[in-house]
C-alpha cells in the first residue's frame, strides 16, 4: 500500500500546532520542588520529575520539543550521575511539573536577568546564571495564564489523554505515516492513525472516535487486539494477541502488554504479558505483573478513593471515584496477585500469594498478604541486573547508586510493617 499524508482537522491545526515563539532561545534546564518530588513518590525515588511520561513523551522531551533543543535537569544529589544538569552562564530554570505550551514560552523567553515568573505564589521560571530556590531572591513578574502541570501521582493517568493529543500533534506535524495494513479495521478518522517506520499491526481493531492512536517504531499490535485511543506504544514493545485497551492509555518502550488495560500509564520496559486488568493505574519501569494479576480501580460503596501519601505521611482524599494500583520502578507481583483500590507499592517490592496485600507497600518489601518483610539488597540488585541484561543494558554503579540510596532511605517505611 503507499504511504498515506498525514494531515490534521482543523481543529487540532488551530489548537496545537502552532509555531515555537522563539526556537534559539537561552539555554533550558529543568528543576524541581522537594513538595512536588515528594507528591509524585514513589516513581520520583528513581528519576526526576521531568521524566516521568505523561502522555507518548515525558515532560522533559516536550520541553525538547517545543524549543528545538536538548533541555537538562536540575536535580537531586544522588540522580545527578544519571541525570546532570547543563548550565551556561546564562540559563532559565522552568518548574518540572509544567507543561510547555505557546503563551508560556513566550513569556519565559521574555524574561530578564534575576526576573522569575510567578503564579499564585510558586516560581514557575527564572532567568539567572545559577538557580536558587526563594522567590524572593528574583524580580517578581506575575504570570496570568493558563499552566497545566503534573503535581499528584493521579495526575498521571487522569492527564493521559490531554497528554496523548498535544504529544501526537507536534511529532506528526509534517510527517507521513507509514502505510496501514488491509487487515485492520478502523473506527472513525483513520487520519488520527500515525504508524512509525518499522510499527506492525494486523488483524486488530483501530477506534480513533475518543482520540488518536500512535504506534511508536518497531512496536506490534498482535492479531484480535482492540484499541480505543487516546493510546499510544512505544517502541519496540507488544501489545500481545487480544489484547483490550481503553484509552486513554499509554504503553512506553520495550513493554509487553495484553489482557484487559483502561486510562493508564506504564512508563517502560515493564510487563503484563498476561491475561488480567489493569485500570486507572501507573506502572513504572523494569515491573513485572504476573499472569491474571488485577487491580481494582472502583471501590464497592463508590466513595471517593483514598492514597498513600509520602509527603503527608498519610492517606489523602483523591478526590476521584476510580483510582488503581501505581508501582514503583523494579517492583513486581506473582500470578493472581490482587490489588485493592488505591494501592501503592514502591521500588523493588515483590508481592505474591492469596488475598489482597495492603494498600500501602514500602519499597523492598518481601511478602503479600500474609505479612511483609525485608527484601534484601543484594537479592534485589541482582534481579535488577539480570532484567538489565534481558534488554541488553548494563545495571552499572550509578544504577546501583541510585538502588541504594532507595534503600537506605525507605528503612522507616519497612519498619513500619513489623
């Protein structure tokens, strides 16, 4: 078949695409609030709010994007190995829960020297050679837009689809989408379709009524799946035979999913090959969900669903009435493991047997709903480095660095079980 030229709606040309304000701008560096590091545990334990995958791209690439050039973190002490921040002697320093879109950028490329941009009281950007901390060390200047940002760990699937539109118009702007097999059926706009060189589906379900669909490089979607967007996957993963996913949802790179997934995240090189449900949930990377694991995203009496807090040390009101199970990067559950509304686990966990387990699982707990107890560092460590090779990477010393500090610093939360 030829290659079809991909083109938009009006609507999504008036909206989305339009031109950078300033494409040459002063060199861009992400930081972040310990409050909001905080919130977004446990998947910020493990990487920097700017990477975290809101949508096909995390909030760093749409940086990236939309100014044309790398952009760097500013960061905590123990990623800065992995994650290092490049300053120039002139720099702005943009808030890393926020989104970038035109009437921002152009009033961050509007700021001088020593001027920070404020909105209700929190510094979104500032222009200096060096970052500090307090507002109060700048020029004030009042910022009276709009600002979407990612401050709550809810915040990540419930932004999914916002996320999945804005990401699939800048990346197919201009672009031609490689053919689509005679094999697929497609619901709606087969032009909110876009399939990346190398992409394969056949004998699936395509349905862009609800949003488009974006099939990253090399990735597959295997015969009988059916595909509602917003969605995306990214690539080199698998959306295995029969798959049912609801969008808006999002699959990042080296994935291998099936069963049954409504409005979540999985951020990468995680699993959940198997039959099973996943709803209103957020997956980190290097996890893996055992056959028939599910989670409940709904609670029997329909009440507003409640999560653990580490920042408030504390359950907290979401405010939302389905709500699922986020996992922290490394962790990982045996068959059948069933998760309650509102479960979070942290890194390296490993849950498996009969029952549910807690709705609050520390970071390198071993256990289910029996009980829990410690899952020993250098166990943990090896896993991680064996699911390092699988993939052809190197579980090297900043990795296992980073492992470390996760540990040492979640010993309070361990304790807590016995």
């Amino acid at each position: 078949m030829r290659e079809r030229l991909f083109c938009f709606p009006l609507f999504f040309n008036l909206i989305f695409l339009t031109p950078n304000y300033d494409r040459q701008m002063t060199n861009l560096v992400l930081f972040e609030l310990e409050e909001d590091v905080q919130s977004l545990l446990p998947f910020t334990f493990t990487r920097p709010i700017a990477e975290i995958r809101v949508g096909i791209l995390n909030i760093r690439e749409k940086w990236e994007k939309w100014v044309g050039r790398k952009v760097s973190i500013l960061t905590r002490g123990y990623l800065q190995k992995k994650f290092r921040a490049e300053l120039e002697g002139d720099n702005l320093f943009v808030n890393a829960c926020v989104w970038p879109d035109e009437e921002l950028l152009h009033a961050i490329n509007h700021l001088q020297s020593g001027d920070a941009l404020v909105k209700d009281g929190c510094m979104i950007a500032c222009r200096a050679g060096s970052f500090q901390m307090d507002v109060s060390k700048y020029n004030e200047v009042t910022y009276h837009g709009q600002i979407i940002q990612t401050t709550r760990l809810w915040h990540i699937f419930n932004m999914a689809g916002q996320g999945i539109e804005t990401d699939f118009a800048r990346l197919t702007k201009g672009r031609k989408s490689a053919a689509l097999s005679s094999s697929v059926t497609v619901i709606g706009n087969p032009e909110l379709i876009f399939m990346e060189e190398g992409a394969v589906a056949e004998a699936c379900t395509f349905n862009t009524k609800s949003g488009p669909i974006y099939i990253a490089a090399d990735a597959e979607v295997m015969e009988g799946s059916h595909v509602r967007g917003p969605f995306s996957l990214g690539e080199h993963s698998q959306l295995k035979l029969a798959s049912k996913i609801y969008g808006p949802t999002v699959i990042g790179p080296h994935c291998k999913v099936g069963g049954e997934v409504n409005n979540s995240v999985i951020f990468g090189y995680s699993n959940k090959a198997h039959d099973g449900f996943l709803g209103n949930s957020v997956i980190g990377e290097w996890c893996n969900l055992g056959a028939d694991s599910n989670n409940s995203n709904l609670k029997n009496n329909y009440a507003p669903v409640k999560l653990w807090s580490y920042h408030k040390k504390g359950f907290v009101n979401t405010g939302l009435q389905f709500c699922g199970l986020f996992m922290g990067d490394h962790s990982k559950c045996g068959i059948n493991t069933m998760f309650n509304t509102g479960t979070v686990v942290g890194v390296s966990a490993n849950i498996f047997g009969a029952g549910f387990p807690r709705n609050f699982i520390p970071s390198f707990a071993w256990g289910g709903a029996q009980g829990f107890s410690e899952y020993r560092m250098k166990d943990a460590a090896e896993v991680a480095q064996r699911v390092f090779e699988r993939r052809g990477l190197v579980f090297d010393e900043v990795e296992a660095e980073i492992f470390n500090h996760v540990f040492e610093s979640t010993a309070d939360f361990r304790n807590s079980m016995q």
